[in-house]
C-alpha cells in the first residue's frame, strides 16, 4: 500500500517503495493512479559502503521509474545499525 501524505490544499500525495522487484511493481500497477513517486531506500537492500553497486542499482531504478513515468526519490537509512543491536 502507497505511503499518503497530505499536501497543502488538502489533495494527498503517495509515493511507494520500489526495488524493481515484483511486488514493487505489483504494487505500482495496483495503486498507479494514486503513486505520484517511487522510493528507493539505500541500506534495505543495498549497503552504504557498497558505492559501486549502488550507483549500479541507483541506474537501473531510475531507469525504471522513467520508464513507468515516476520520479525516483532515493534515501538513506542507519535503522539497520539499530536493528541490529543486542
């Protein structure tokens, strides 16, 4: 399910988190009306310190956010640096 936020105005925004996998896509094509953009989360499935294959990563979604006509909005997380923690 696409993530609303509100917007001034009243008119709510979604966007939803993509890795090109299935369900990213399944979710898009369900929701499509509604997903204005495309989330990638760096560290969820690709780690920090990976550069190379991040920016790997990075052109292949961007590609295909392009492709479906969305924007890719990409963000960083440390929430594994506090799942991890015992």
């Amino acid at each position: 399910m696409p993530h609303r936020r509100r917007r001034r105005g009243g008119r709510s925004r979604a966007g939803s988190i993509f890795t090109a996998g299935v369900d990213s896509y399944y979710t898009y094509l369900r929701h499509e009306p509604e997903i204005e953009a495309l989330v990638f989360v760096n560290e969820f499935d690709v780690r920090l310190h990976e550069t190379r294959l991040r920016d790997r990563v990075a052109a292949c979604l961007q590609a295909a956010a392009s492709g479906l006509g969305r924007p890719l909005v990409e963000v960083e997380t440390n929430l594994r640096d506090f799942l991890n923690r015992q």
